[in-house]
C-alpha cells in the first residue's frame, strides 16, 4: 500500500515540477461559492451540452453527410425501394439497424431541446436578478453570442437528416436569404451551390455543425467559465452578504459532488425521456422532396418563434421595375431578428447608460426592486409567448378546433398590445410588492392572531420580521433618477448633447421615479420605538379589564 | 266489342304507353339487376329507392331541395346532389357528417344517425337522380396485396400536405380542416378519394387507378396500426408537443432536481 502511495506522490511531484497543479488547485479548490438553485440553471446548460458531445460523436460514425440519391433497401419496412439521399437513409439505418442508435439519436435530440429551454431560462434568472451588470456585462455577452449560435445550431442539426419536416425548414431558411434585398439570390446560391435544393448544403451544414459551431462554443464556454471564476459568483442579498464578501461552501468538496452529481442527474433524466418518448420520427416524415409537404410542419420550439413572426406578416411586396422587395420575409426573417439580437445584446450597456451606474454589483437585484427592468423582461416573455403560439398556429388550430386566420390576427393585434400591458401589470406589481416590504419591515408582519379588546374591538397582532428577512430588504440600494440636465452652465453656454442627457434623464426617471423609498435607519428606529403590536391606550383598556396583555410585546 | 272499338277506346293509347313504359322499365331493371344482384333484388331496389325518397324528404330536403337539385338562397345553402353518386351518400351520411347538426365551416365527423340499411336506401335514391360514383365492393378497397412503401409516396404527394405525414390531420383556412385518418375504415378512405368529400379534391380512377388507392390505403392502415418504434408518440404531431414536453415534463424533473440539491441542509 506504502509502496503505491509513495509511487504515486511521486508521479504528482514529478508532474508539479513541470506544471504548476498543486499551487492552482491550492489556490482555487477552496474557492466559495454561493448556494442557490437558480445557479445551477446555467449548469443544465454545459451537461446538455456535454451530453450533445458525447452522444453526437456516436452518432458521427454513422451518418454520411451526403444528398447523393440512393434506393433504401434497409429494415423499415414502409419506406424499403423509395429514392432517398444518404443522409436520409443513414439517419434510418441509425435509426433501425445501428445498436442503440435510435437511443442516442434521441438523447442527442431531447439533450438539444434541454440545452436551448435551459440557456434560456438561465439568461432570465441573469436578466431578472441584475447579475449581467457591471463587472458582467462581457460575460452576458458572451452568453447572448453562445445563444444564438446554439439557435443556428440546433436548426443545422434538425436540417441534417434530409426528412421531409426538416427539408422544409431549410427551403423556407432559402426564402429568407433571398429576401435579403440586392445580394439575396446571389448570397443563396453562394449557400446552397446553386439552386435550392442542389446537392452541396447537407455536407456544407455538416462541417458547420459538428466542426466549427461545436468549436467556438467550446471556446466561448472556457471564457464564461473563467469569467465566473474571476469576478466569483454573484449572490442573493441577506444577512452577513455584502458586496466584497462571498457567503457559501468551497468548491472541493461541496460543490464538486453537487455539481458532478447534478451532471448525472441531468444524464440521466435526459436519457430516461429518450428511452422512453420519441423525438423527431424521421420515418413518418419520409425523405425531403422539393414537391411534398406535410401538414403541420414545424421547426424545433427555439426556432418557433421566427416562424410565428413569419407566419403573421402581412403580404407586403414593393415592386421597383422588374425587382420585387419581399418586405414580408426580408421583416420578420431578417430585420426583426437582427434587431432582437442587438437588443439582447446590448442590453446591459443600455441599462448602464440609462441608469449611470458605474459601481461593482456582486449582490444580486431582487426583481421587485427594479420594475421597469422586470417590466421589459416579462413584456419580453409575452411578446415571445405571443410569437411561439403563432409559430403553432395550424397546430393549435386543427387541436383546439379554432380559425388559423384569427390566431393570425390575435397575434397581429397582440403583438403590440398585450406586452405593453404585462409591462405595466409587471411594474404596478413590483411597486406593490416593494411597498409591502417597507410596510413589513417598519410594522412587521402581519401574525394571523387576532385579539379582542374589552370593548370589543378586533385587532390583529403585527409582530416584527426576522433579521434574515430584514437584511434582505434593507440590502436594496436606493438610487435617485438622474436629474434633468440645465440648458446652459453657469457661463450660459449651451450645455453640449442636450437632446442625449434629457432622454436619458427622462429614462432614468422612468426606471426610478417610482421606486419606493427604503426606510431610512432613523425611521426604522422611530418605528421601532413605537412597534408595540398594541397602542398604549388598548394596553391600558385591557390591564384595566383585569385581561392577560399577550407576553410577546416588547 | 270490336276490336276495332277496343282500339278507338280513348284510353287505349293511355294504356298503351303505359304498358311499354312498364315492360321496358322492368325489363331494364331485370337487365341491371343482372348485373348487379339477384333478380328479387329487382322489386327491391324500386322499393329501397322510394323508401330512401322517403329518408331523403325528411331528413335532407331541407338543404338540398326537393328534388335534391340544391339549395343556395343566401339564407340557406346545400349543394345539388344529382350525380354524387351512392358512394358520396355512404361516405357522408355513415360518417356522420350528413345530416349536419348546425351549420359550420365543415362538417365534422359524429355518429352516424342512420342504421346501415337506411344509407343503403338513401344511397341507392340519390343515386337514381343520376349517374355517379358507386359504393366501391370490398375487393376494390381490399390493400392486402398493396405495394405499402409506394403507399407512403403516394400519400406524402397526395394527402401529407393537408392530412399530415402521420394522417393525423391538419388546420386548413377559416377552421377548416383536413381531418384525422386514425378511425377511417378502408371503405372510407376508398369513398373519400373518390368522391372528395368538402374540401378535398377528388381522385378518379383516371388519375388515379384503384391500385394506387389501395396501395394509399394500405399505408393508413399502417399509420393507423400506431406503431412507434421510439416509444411515446406525442400524438406524432411533430416539434409542437416535443417542445411542450421538454418545458413541462423535461425542464419540470430537472427544476426539481435543481432545487432539491440547492436546498439547505437544516
């Protein structure tokens, strides 16, 4: 046993003499972090995306990424003599005759769906908690990138296996490009090697999908993770957490077994679906023929939402001479979307503008405490709801018995009405909530034990919060909105970018004019000094009445 | 009497036609009838058509006219049933879908209000009113001997694009509807390709000859068979449900896993 130990120190001692390992893991295994649930929301994340490694290197060694057009002769019984291309066919005999290979398949395809539901609701918690702000701004960044390239990733791995569903999506992503104005045509023959469909974009979308996609995420991946490791993870506010300390466990061993146990779990709840819910049927769906459709046809749910916007444009062309502008697909399937990806984007840069802020946030925002922004990221969820639902609409419609024409006009008119009203329910809802906080922490809270004063009167009993709850409410920061910039110095010169600082004061005003001010320290104690659950005179009326004054006043 | 008389008798020439009239309608009759059935079929079918007269005035008319020429005032609208054909009859009314509980977009299948042998008596008075396609014989709708795989081609370039890839219908405009194919018998699919029921378009044998039907029918049945070799099919209707999945099932297990390894140990 010695004999092992002692080889072994040897081999690490040999190693450290030419790597520094010991002094790295000694300088980060203890490394705190803070203990939430809605932190493992990005790890979902990263384990689907190792699972979509893992299992899509199975799945390389049989597909051939080829349109070349062969007659199947495999063990499907439905489709055996129909002209087919290779890919279609590979995806079949993965499918039907590699073993385990319908498992992996649709671990590959469920682990992908998981990913983008995942990075999603991982971007709310950020967005929701104001964890994106200053020193993160980069980090959201790059997690905005990574969002969009998994959404063409995960649109090049439907594509792939050349069915009639995906070959579908592809002809319409044909469409968008040709709409772009000027270049489009030129720009999809470039794509696809010359007319749609050809024989070159199942290879060409293959080299993009398991090669360099996979790559710059994987790169992009490094850089969040050390970014986290750097600016050390944010965390909720509460008692004994400020902004330069971190309230939690250390990474070895805490987190280590949590996280490398949620790995496994993940796995494998992602495992037992596939084992036992089908995903993308490509049998049923038959090989893509330009001339053949199929009712209902629909992209994954991540691309829904592209296809709802396309799905609710009006016919509108512009014909200039013998050219057409197809403002119809070149709006919702080109602007719109590069307009959402600016804004998400640059969202944090926004904010930081609007509001000024230029200190170091490490505690997070509860929501409540920033209407407006939680305002928006509600709106944000209505709007993308609204887009999603049209996106199924012929779905929808042929399950709930209802008119595909007024889904399209629910969303036409929804579009623009329901996320302005979510936005100011969001906003009242906040301002409700941050008044009950004030309420809670200068009269307490409100214990359900009602009394009966000798003159019959009811009263019920507020008794004060806890510390923990206290420093939770106590830790919002109360920012004053910016203030209207004067039209000209003291020397009377024009103050230079007028018309820039009164939209952002206007805008800091409208992100802070309603806040509800936190209770002063001289308040709380003014509070305090008067927090008898009952008021002097009723504490008179019942010592009088001879009655029991309840023990717990202070 | 003289015979002479007998033929200057007015109404000799009255009988006269009649009695033509008669032979040669029964005649023919006996000469179809041959054809399809047995000789007493012969009395029978007179009397099926006017019992199926009858059905039609009370149950149809309303709609489609007294003499089932059609109905399209404005107020009310049913189209003209002369030259549908029997098998129109059979599809629409053992479907359920004739008569028409309240006027709609489409009529939607239900069960049906007529006993087997009431379709046959209106089926056989409707296609009296003129020529039309006829009920098929079972050994026409009969796919054991269909080519299933060019089935399959030929419902992913006839039918997928209204009836879904998995037969599992589809939305059409204004709520119109291409309806599910999971409860069509073959006799059914066989009618409806024929006839082309509301929104469907129709498949003559001119387009498109009985094998090929058969071989279209042979796939539905497969797709009916309701085999799914990757397990729990979501009612095949495509990423719309997978996406419902994972963000309730699928996102639903692993919140609940996330939140209990986040809880505090007490």
């Amino acid at each position: 046993m010695s004999i092992i130990v002692n080889e072994a120190g040897k081999a690490i001692s040999r190693a450290d003499q030419r790597m520094p390992i010991s002094s790295l893991l000694k300088a980060n295994m203890r490394k705190i972090f803070p203990d939430h649930w809605s932190f493992m929301l990005g790890e979902i994340a990263l384990y689907s995306f190792i699972i979509l490694m893992l299992t899509g290197v199975y799945l390389t060694v049989w597909f051939k990424p080829s349109m070349a057009e062969i007659i199947y002769a495999g063990s499907y019984e439905p489709l055996v003599g129909i002209h087919m291309s290779e890919a279609y066919a590979s995806t079949l005999d993965i499918s039907f005759e590699v073993r385990g290979g319908l498992l992996i398949r649709q671990i590959h395809h469920w682990a992908a769906l998981f990913f983008m539901a995942a990075m999603i609701v991982h971007m709310f918690r950020i967005f929701f908690t104001g964890a994106f702000r200053k020193p993160r701004e980069l980090n959201w960044v790059i997690g905005a990138s990574m969002f969009l390239i998994v959404l063409l990733e995960g649109f090049a791995g439907y594509s792939l296996p050349d069915d009639l569903l995906s070959g579908v999506g592809v002809r319409i992503v044909a469409g968008i490009v040709e709409a772009i104005p000027v270049v489009g045509t030129y720009l999809m023959f470039f794509i696809f090697g010359g007319e749609f469909p050809g024989n070159d974009f199942i290879s060409r979308l293959y080299t993009f999908h398991v090669l360099l996609m996979p790559g710059i995420l994987l790169a992009l991946i490094g850089i969040h993770l050390v970014l986290i490791f750097y600016h050390k993870h944010t965390q909720y506010p509460g008692a004994g957490r400020t902004n330069t300390n971190v309230v939690g466990y250390p990474l070895f061993p805490v987190y280590v077994a949590k996280a490398g146990g949620f790995f496994f779990v993940v796995f494998g709840v992602t495992t037992l679906i596939a084992a036992l819910v089908t995903i993308n049927p490509v049998w049923n769906y038959g090989p893509y023929v330009p001339d053949q459709v199929t009712a209902g046809s629909q992209p994954d749910w991540y691309i829904g939402f592209l296809d709802g916007m396309l799905r609710a444009m009006p016919n509108w062309e512009t014909v200039i001479g013998s050219y057409t502008i197809s403002w119809n697909i070149f709006l919702p399937g080109v602007v719109m979307p590069g307009i959402l990806t600016f804004a998400l984007i640059l969202y944090p840069f926004i904010e930081g503008w609007i509001t000024g802020d230029e200190r170091e946030h490490h505690i997070l925002d509860r929501p409540r405490n920033r209407p407006v922004r939680t305002g928006i990221g509600a709106a944000v969820i209505a709007f993308y709801g609204i887009l999603v639902i049209n996106g199924a609409n012929d779905v929808i419609a042929i399950t709930f018995n209802l008119s595909i024409n007024q889904l399209i006009w629910f969303t036409r008119i929804g579009i623009f009405v329901v996320p302005p009203l979510v936005f100011w329910a969001t906003h009242r809802f906040c301002i409700g909530l941050q008044r009950r906080d004030r309420e809670k922490l200068l009269h307490g809270y409100e214990s359900g034990e009602v009394l009966r004063l000798p003159h019959g009167e009811f009263i019920e009993i507020h008794k004060p919060i806890s510390d923990e709850e206290k420093a939770v409410i106590l830790a919002k920061e109360a920012i004053a909105p910016l203030p209207a910039p004067p039209e000209t110095d003291e020397n009377g010169v024009a103050t230079p970018g007028l018309r820039g600082k009164r939209l952002r004061a206007r805008l800091s005003r409208l992100y802070f004019g309603d806040d509800v001010a936190t209770p002063t320290p001289a308040e709380i104690a003014e509070a305090e000094h008067h927090a008898h659950e009952l008021h002097d005179h009723e504490v008179a009326e019942l010592e009088s009445a001879g009655k029991d004054v309840p023990a717990n006043l202070p | 009497m003289t015979s002479t008389s007998l033929r200057r008798h007015k109404a000799t020439g009255t009988l006269v036609v009649l009695g033509a009239l008669l032979a040669t309608g029964v005649g023919y009759a006996a000469v179809t009838s041959v054809a399809e059935a047995s000789a007493p079929a012969t009395a029978a079918s007179a009397t099926l058509v006017e019992e199926g007269r009858q059905l039609y005035l009370e149950g149809c008319a309303t709609c489609h006219g007294l003499g089932a020429q059609g109905i399209n005032d404005g107020s009310s609208y049913g189209p003209s049933l002369i030259g549908v054909g029997a098998a129109a009859v059979d599809f629409q009314v053992a479907t359920g879908r004739m008569p028409l509980a309240a006027p709609a977009n489409q009529a939607p299948r239900k069960p049906p209000v007529y006993t087997p042998e009431q379709i046959e008596a209106l089926a056989a008075y409707v296609a009296s009113l003129g020529p039309g396609p006829a009920i098929p014989t079972e050994d026409q709708y009969d796919s054991s001997d269909a080519d299933l795989a060019e089935g399959g081609e030929l419902f992913r370039t006839n039918c997928a694009q209204c009836h879904n890839a998995a037969g599992k219908g589809g939305a059409l405009s204004e709520g119109r509807y291409a309806p599910t194919l999971m409860n069509a018998t073959p006799k059914e699919i066989y009618e409806a390709m024929l006839t082309g029921p509301q929104n469907m378009p129709n498949f003559p044998d001119s387009t498109m000859p009985e094998e090929q039907k058969q071989a279209i029918i042979a796939f539905v049945e497969h797709l009916q068979s309701g085999d799914s070799p990757g397990g729990f099919a979501l009612g095949s209707l495509g990423p719309v449900t997978e996406g419902v999945f994972i963000w309730t099932a699928g996102l639903g297990l692993l919140l609940a896993a996330a939140v209990w390894i986040g809880a505090k140990v007490r």
